[in-house]
C-alpha cells in the first residue's frame, strides 16, 4: 500500500503557536515555555505566569470570549481556550449529550467558525482546548475527529488540544 500525507506551507502569521521537536512551544517563532494555572482571573498576574487554561467551556458571544482574550494579552498572558460559541448559554449545543455525535451538527460548525474568527489573529490565544476527559463523558472520538478536522482548517497556526484521564 502506498501513503501519502499533504504538507502545507502556510504563509507567516504574526500570532502563530506551534509545537515543534520535542514538544518545545514557539510563539512568533521563539521558544516559549508556557507557566500559568487553570481558570484564574487575568488580571491576577503573578511573576512568571504567562498562560492560563480556561475551563469556561461556552461562551455566550464572539465579545464576551474577545473581552476575556483582550484581558489576557493585556496581562500577558496567553489562554488555552475552549471555542465554542453558544448564545443560549444554557450548554446545549455543546452538551456532553451533543459531543456524542459522529460529526458536528451545522449549528456547531456555525459557532465553531465564529469563535475561530475572533480568536484566531488575536494575541492573547496560545491553543484551542476543545475538551477535558472526554471518555469520562461517553463523547465520540469521531466527533473531536471532526472538530479537529474543521479547526485546523480554519486556524492552522494555532495547536488544539484535549486532555484525557485514561490511555
């Protein structure tokens, strides 16, 4: 059998995060050790703290997650932000219940794409999160399968990652 993989070269991007060899994190192409905590407020700013995980999973409006982003970067900090966008706010559209899908549903790939355009040129993002132990949930591999799929289509310059309790 013969593989094949498509590489892209993706023109420079002032805001780009990548993991390169040995899992070392550059921003803007210099190496950047990422040092923060879970879900603490940005304004609260402690030496050496350069990156928060946020475990707001919804956000309400493409502005509240453009408010929260610009309060990071202000600090200097960057976030590693779930991205997705739900105007309910009642955590529907992203429910565990939803993530058991096989693919995204086009309501989420809707709200998906308007977290991406505010986040994706924006400085205060290091990488998407798109979920915290997801087996503990019954979500479907399939569906983050297709998250990723869309997220890296739509922001190449930015890693996305999920965090798993289990192998």
């Amino acid at each position: 059998g013969e593989c094949t993989k498509v590489i892209r070269k993706l023109p420079k991007n002032a805001d780009e995060v990548r993991i390169g060899k040995n899992n070392v994190t550059y921003v803007n192409g210099k190496i950047f050790l990422p040092m923060g905590y879970f879900t603490i407020d940005p304004e609260w700013k402690s030496p050496g703290i350069n990156q928060m995980t946020y475990f707001r999973d919804v956000w309400k409006d493409g502005a509240e997650l453009k408010s929260f982003l610009d309060r990071l970067a202000k600090a200097g900090m960057r976030g590693v932000i779930y991205p997705y966008i739900e105007p309910s706010g009642k955590k529907k559209v992203f429910a565990a219940k939803a993530r058991q899908l096989d693919k995204l549903t086009d309501e989420q790939k809707h709200l998906v794409r308007e977290a991406v355009s505010v986040c994706r040129n924006h400085p205060g993002l290091l990488a998407y999160y798109v979920a915290d132990e997801p087996e503990g949930h019954g979500h479907n591999e399939e569906w983050y399968a297709d998250l990723y799929k869309l997220l890296s289509e739509l922001d190449p310059y930015h890693p996305i990652m999920i965090c798993n309790y289990g192998t």
